[in-house]
C-alpha cells in the first residue's frame, strides 16, 4: 500500500473524532486485518488435550511438544531435537546447529535464514532427501545462482510428488513449487493446486501446524489477508513459537498500516527469543512503511553486524537509503547485494516498492523494472510497477504492467483488484479544463464532474501563487463512484475509509453522496476538499516527493479557506496546557503512528499553525526557501538551520510563546482558570473533593469580581439559555461580550442567527450566518438560508455565491441545483445556470421540465451578444 495524503470531513459542530484522518491509510473495515496479530498466543485447545493424553509414551510426548513449541530443556533428548529447537527460535549462535550430528538440513536452513548460504550450501550440496535439496535450492538462489537453484527447486519438487511420499515430503515439494513460481515463473493453477493439497494434509492431522504455516504463508503473497490471516493464527494455536507465522501476521500488520500490530507481533518474537531476527526484519519494515528511514536504520545497523550478509536485512538497509534520497548509497548497497546475489531482484524490489512508498517514481520504477527484468516469471515487481503507474497518473504504464502480472499470477488478489479499475477508467468521461483533467464513470457523476474544471481552474492561482509552482502538467481528477472504488484506486484494495487522497500528480475522491453506509461517506464540500489535496500535488512536485510528511500536510491544511475549527482550538489549548505539542520528531510520527485517537488531528492542526508562526516570523519567503532545500535532498534540520537560523529546539521554544500569545488572543488561557476557582469556591465552602457547585449567586458574585473571564461568561450563557430558550436583552449583551473574548467560538453566533430569524430579522442574521457558513463544509443549511436572504434583498452576486456553496456541498441533490441555477438566471449568469440545468438532466433524466429548460436557456444564450 502506498503513502497517501488522506482527509476527511470536519464541520462546526462535528467531534474531534471526524476533523481530519488519514490516508495514506486506515485500512479498518475488516476484523481480520485490524487484528492480525494476536494480543496473546494460546495453544487451541484440541492442541492441549492432545499433549495431555495419557495414552502418550513420554518420547511422544516430547516430539509432539517439541512441534507445538511447548518443549523444555528436557524434551531435547537428541542432536537433532537440540538443533530443531534451536531454528524454531531463531538462535543461530546455538551450538545445536554446529553440532555434526545434527541433520544437515536443519543446520543449513538456519546458516540460510542468517546469511550464509555458501556454508549451507557446504552441507547440502550432495542432499539427496526432499528437505536437503530444497535447502540446496535455497541457498542457491540466495547465493543468485538461479539455474542452478532452480533445477535443485525442481528435484525437490518431483522427489515430494513421488507415489509414497511422506507428508513432510510433499510439503517440501509445495515450498519447492513456491520458489520455483519466483525462479521461473509457473502457472496459476500450480497455486491453486499448492492449497489443495495443503488442505488435504491439513485435513488429514489436524493438530499438525505446518501445512497451516504453508498456508498463510502463500495467501498473504497473493494479498489474500483475511483468509492468511485466519491461517497463520490457527499455526499458532498448534505451535506457540511459530516465528515464521508471527512475522507474517507482522508483515500484514505493516501492510495495511496496523503499526501498533505489527509491534506487537515484534513483543511475540522477542518472547521468543530476545534478539529474535524477525523481530528487528519486523521493526525495519514497520519503520519503512510509516516512512521513518532513519529508525530503519537505528535497528538494522546493529543488526547487520551481527549478520552482515543477511540478504533481506541488507536489501532493506537499502531501501532506507533510498527513502533518504541518498541515491548513491543506494547504489553502492544494490552493488553490495549483487555481489554476495548477483542477478537477483530482492535488492531492486525492495528498493522499488519502498521507492514508490516516498513517492520518488522515476526511481522506483527503474528499480521495479529491474527487479521484472532479472526475474521475468515473477509477479510482484510487475504488480508493484502496475501500481506505482497508477498513482503516477499513467495509464497506459500502469495498464499494461498489471495485465502482465495478472497473467503471471492470476490469484495476486490487489493486482487483480486494480486491474479491474485500470480497464475500466479506460472508458470514463474526461472533463479538461485548463490546468485540470476529471474523468469520471459515465453517468449519474457527469452532473458533478462536468462543473468540476472551471472551479478548479479558478482555484489553482490562488495556490499557485503562494506557493510560487505551477505542475508541469494538468492535475488529474477523479471522481470515483463509491469508497470501494477509492480505495482501489489508491491502495490496490477495497477497505480504505477516506474521502479524497493525493498521490501528486493524481487527486482521487469519493464521490460526495449520501447513501448506504458501505458505499458512501456522505456530503462534503468537494472544491475544499480538492484545494487541500491540490497543495499536496504542488508541493509534492515542487520539492520532488521530499517535502516532509508534516510539512506537506501543514501547508495544505494553512491554505484551506475555513478558520481554524472550534474543536481544533480547545484541542491544541489542551495539548498547550498539558505540554504535550509535537515536536519535530513527534508530529510526523503523530501521521503514521498516532499513541491516541486526538493524535493525527493535532497533528494537521498543529502543523498550520507552526507555518502560520512560520510566515509571521520569517516570511512566505522562508518557507518557499525551504521547499527549494527539500527538493535537493537537504535534511529537515538543515533546512531549519540554513533558512530560519534557529535549530529545531530552538524553534520550538519560539514557536511555543507564540502559541501561548494566539491561545490568549482566542480566549483560551484566561485566568484565573476554573480549576483556580473551584479551589477558592471549595476553600470558601468547606466542600468535600470531587465536584463543587457553583451556584447562580455565586457565579454573580465571580462575575462581579471578573466581568471580561471567558468561562465564567459561557458558563452563565449555557445556563440561561438552556434548552433552547431564547436570550433576553442580558443575554444578548453577555453573548456579545463572550464572543468577543473568544472569537473562535461559533456558538454564540448559532444563538444570535437562530434568535434573529425567530425574530423575523435576517438582515441581523447574516453576520452570524456568515461566521457559522464559514466553519462548514459538510451541512448546506447555512450557505442555502443566506442565499434565500441575499435574494430577497436582490444582493443576486451574493445569493449566488452562496446557493453555489451550497450545491457544492449537495452537488447531487436537485433542489440544491435547481435552487442556484433560479439565482444564476436571475443573476444574469446564464452559463452558470445552464451548467446546473445540464447537471438535473442527469440527475432526474425522466423530468420533462429540465430538458424544457435546458432549451429555453441555449435560446437565451444564442441571443447573447458575440463578445
């Protein structure tokens, strides 16, 4: 799955739970997927019945521990069980696996598994049982001896097939047939066949966990999550210390943005074994995938000097280079594997798939391609490819890479998912306007979409402008029907819970209906919505892909047209009074791995309004500076240095006092504060601990003493108009007073609208109106009720203005359309109108009136001067 910018609804009066999310990726819907990794390995119950059998002899006993993982030092009675339990737990310094007398096999798939297939090949070059030449293969193809592994993968394979195989044998073979789909390529029945046949060795020994292991294993290549995942847990249930299968189930969790599972699958291995291998493999590609290169790096370096030539730690130590944009390092590393491997394609793909991760796609699509090429039978680089063209906006690429690894492996479940959305974009509708391209399904979002790129064009001067880019070329839009398809198109599979995503040249979003709730994520402003995403196609292109995470999202949330949201406000006064802003380090982390559910919503609102002190401070200049320094590569503490003067603690600390002097200006640091005054109420009253009242004579007294203290004026407010009771002239002037002290705060205005209109007077409603239609961006209701008093006083540029707002946010509604394109006549703006008149035609095909009136309008039109 990629990194996308994700961004959902926030309105006036939503909770802070539904401000803003992420994209790149909540991956949620499915239970299997949220919880991978389970909280604690148990053994099933049949398992536990079975060892507990007293019809067991006590040798039995210890082997059938020894394959559950529930052996102790007592159970190991032989070389071969000491260098058995020894690889289960990845303790490849154990002197069972130097130990002669212990199975070749087992002692060279633990030098394999450490980075020393030249020894294990040592021990198994004359194998001639299933198991010693599959090692033999192994260790082949680790050492890029690829015909050779592969005609060793192959004997494996025959030897397991044999009349009277043994079951380990034939699971053998099935591993052989795995590799031999990576070594050359093998067709898709030959999956299909692998399961079949596990199914029927699993059916035949319940308890046994090895063909679950295969299982898993050969599912989640295919990105089959749900049923590997069932898999994989059921192997742990028949083998506590199965680190294979908490790896997987870790590498899943990392995949679908799971970060806290994927820990806790790393806490499983290292109960384990304490320096469990996987482990660290785990925590690297747990860092890399939330796009923190430089704790990849923390972990494998350690690591890497213990087990210097472990081919995957090493290919992903790469990948952390490249996520760095150190792209000599990365070559040297690449040259490093192609020495110990040469002509394998671990180290390109890898290198690739975390490429297109950061959004460095020319790099990443060289490194793909070369991965294909080394390894021309193998599907994940080429569905990797596929995917990378998708979110690059080039579909033709994407296209023909995804039909390639659709044929090489038909089963690739998120291959054949886009695919299936790559042939059909083929056929949508494209709307080009001049700095915009939209396409859209045919059909009902024509009506939306066919409005899209004169808005849009509108709106990219104003970024554009600030920001001092212009993309090199038109931004493509689309509008996609349902979530389901979004999710596709933005992450190869169907259960991502966002309404809009980046991925630079390309913004997708949801189309924004109402609807059932596995289909639709309701009404939104979609202009807003594109203008944020829009900043991240900029500065994305500005800085090639470099920018840092917070800072992309920072500016795209500054150069919204809303004001900062009441909720955003009382959680950023909280974070200041509790000390807990984000710093540098902690605001990026706070995107991918958020410790609490507030987490990612501070972390936009906080980072606008570090640019914002930014700007104030240093000037738009600086901040252009900076993106001109991330586009060559430079480092976010040498960027700060260089353009700002100050080291990042030090702009922290200059960041916080001006933090401080904004929350004072809203209203938000008054003081005394009530915790201050409740304490001198409990003093006064001899009240016991907990809750105190503070009753309506001793609010008048406290408001006497601080007449302009913000809370106490709420605290009034909230009581005398309880209810919905209507605010008598006192009330009227404390509401004044309050929204002043804190002018962030829309409630007053809610009070003061609705009591004008009960009133009968609009005109004194529309300031508040106006505040309140500000904050909003997902409820139409105020746009719509200051159109309907615009047009009554003939103000028809102003209605207009606001019946569009309105129709944006329920662009499928015909009201809403007919409504404004009523004012647009009557404005004079007959393109306006006939734009929304076209819109009904498709919104209400079988209504006679609007295509009457479509007609009437292209008379009017034609009528028109030629200007």
């Amino acid at each position: 799955m990629k990194f996308v910018c994700a961004r959902v609804l926030r309105g006036c009066a939503a909770g802070l739970a539904s401000l803003l999310a992420m994209v790149a990726v909540l991956v949620c819907t499915q239970v299997a997927h949220a919880q991978a990794v389970p909280p604690k390995v148990q053994l099933s119950p049949a398992v536990r019945a079975a060892l507990q059998s007293p019809a067991l002899t006590d040798p039995e006993r210890a082997a059938l521990r020894l394959r559950h993982g529930t052996w102790d030092e007592g159970d190991l009675t032989t070389p071969a069980d000491r260098a058995r339990a020894a690889l289960a737990i990845a303790d490849f310094a154990s002197a069972a696996l130097a130990d002669p007398a212990a199975p070749a096999a087992v002692r060279a798939e633990a030098l394999i598994a450490s980075g020393r297939p030249q020894d294990a090949l040592a021990l198994v070059e004359k194998a001639t049982d299933s198991r010693g030449v599959l090692m033999r293969a192994l260790a082949l193809d680790a050492l890029g001896r690829t015909a050779d592994g592969t005609a060793a993968a192959l004997a494996a394979k025959e030897a397991g097939e044999q009349n009277g195989a043994t079951r380990d044998e034939q699971m053998d073979a099935i591993e052989a047939t795995a590799l031999l789909a990576r070594l050359q390529g093998r067709p898709s029945r030959d999956w299909q066949s692998m399961l079949d046949a596990l199914a029927k060795l699993r059916d035949a020994d319940q308890l046994d966990p090895r063909p679950r292991l295969l299982e898993g294993r050969l599912l989640v290549q295919k990105d089959r999550f749900e049923d590997g995942v069932a898999a994989l847990q059921e192997t742990l249930g028949r083998n506590l210390r199965s680190g294979e299968a908490l790896h997987l189930l870790g590498r899943v969790a990392v995949q679908t943005f799971d970060f806290d599972g994927a820990r806790q699958a790393a806490i499983h291995l290292r109960a384990i074994n304490g320096a469990h291998p996987q482990a660290v493999l785990l925590d690297a590609e747990c860092a890399l995938q939330s796009r923190d290169a430089a704790a990849a790096i923390a972990v494998l370096d350690p690591f890497l000097t213990r087990f210097p030539e472990q081919r995957e730690a090493l290919a992903l130590r790469a990948a952390a280079d490249g996520m760095l944009f150190d792209m000599t390092a990365l070559a040297g590393r690449l040259a490093e594997l192609d020495r110990l491997m040469p002509g394998s394609p671990l180290g390109p793909y890898e290198a690739g798939r975390f490429l297109a991760l950061a959004r460095q796609y020319e790099e990443a699509s060289a490194a793909l391609g070369e991965a294909a090429k080394r390894a021309p039978g193998w599907s994940a680089p080429v569905a990797e490819l596929g995917l990378l063209e998708m979110q690059a906006g080039r579909d033709a690429e994407a296209l023909a890479a995804l039909r390639l690894a659709v044929s090489l492996d038909a089963f690739d479940q998120r291959a054949g998912h886009s695919l299936t959305l790559a042939e059909a974009l083929a056929d949508w509708k494209h709307f080009d306007g001049k700095h915009f391209v939209v396409r859209c399904k045919p059909g009902i979002d024509e009506a939306l979409a066919a409005w899209m790129p004169a808005a849009l064009d509108a709106m990219h001067g104003d970024i554009t402008d600030w920001l001092g880019h212009v993309p090199g070329r038109p931004t493509i839009i689309e509008l996609h029907p349902d979530h389901k398809s979004l999710a596709v198109r933005i992450t190869g599979m169907p259960w991502i819970h966002t309404i809009a995503a980046s991925t630079g040249p390309l913004i997708a979003l949801e189309a924004p209906r109402e609807g059932a709730p596995q289909l639709h994520l309701g009404m939104y402003d979609w202009q807003e919505v594109l203008r944020h995403e829009y900043v991240h196609t900029v500065t994305l292109e500005q800085t090639r892909n470099r920018i840092p995470h917070w800072f992309t999202e920072a500016l795209a949330t500054h150069l919204e047209t809303r004001p900062r949201s009441w909720d955003s406000v009382q959680l950023l006064a909280q974070a200041f009074d509790s000390n807990t802003l984000f710093d540098l380090e902690s605001i990026n982390l706070a995107f991918v791995r958020p410790k609490k559910k507030t987490d990612r919503t501070q972390a936009y609102t906080q980072g606008a309004w570090m640019v914002e002190f930014i700007e104030k401070e240093w000037g738009r200049a600086a901040i252009l500076k900076l993106l001109a320094l991330y586009r060559d590569g430079t480092v976010e503490a040498t960027a700060f240095a260089d353009v700002l003067h100050v080291d990042r603690a030090e702009f922290m600390k200059r960041f916080e006092k001006f933090a401080e002097a904004d929350l004072r200006s809203w209203g938000m640091l008054a003081e005394p504060s009530m915790a201050m005054m409740v304490e001198e109420v409990r003093a006064e009253t001899g009240a016991a601990d907990g809750a105190v009242e503070i009753d309506a004579a001793r609010l008048e007294a406290l408001l006497a003493k601080h007449p302009a203290h913000p809370d106490l004026l709420e605290l009034w407010l909230r009581r005398q108009l309880k209810g919905d009771a209507a605010p008598d002239a006192r009330a009227l002037e404390r509401l004044a007073a309050y929204s002043a002290l804190r002018p962030i705060d829309p409630w007053p205005h809610r009070v003061l609208a609705k009591a004008a209109l009960a009133a009968g007077d609009s005109a004194a409603a529309v300031p508040h109106l106006q505040v309140l239609d500000s904050y909003s961006d997902n409820d139409a209701n105020f746009a719509m009720e200051l159109a309907r008093i615009e047009r009554g006083r003939k103000n028809l540029a102003l209605a207009l203005e606001h019946a569009t707002k309105a129709a944006r946010i329920r662009a499928y509604d015909p009201a809403a359309r007919e409504f404004v394109a009523a004012i647009a006549v009557e404005a004079g703006d007959l393109q306006t109108a006939r734009l929304h008149i076209q819109a009904l035609t498709l919104l209400e095909p079988t209504v006679a009136r609007h295509r009457q009136r479509l007609a009437k309008v292209d008379e009017m039109i034609a009528k028109l001067p030629v200007q």
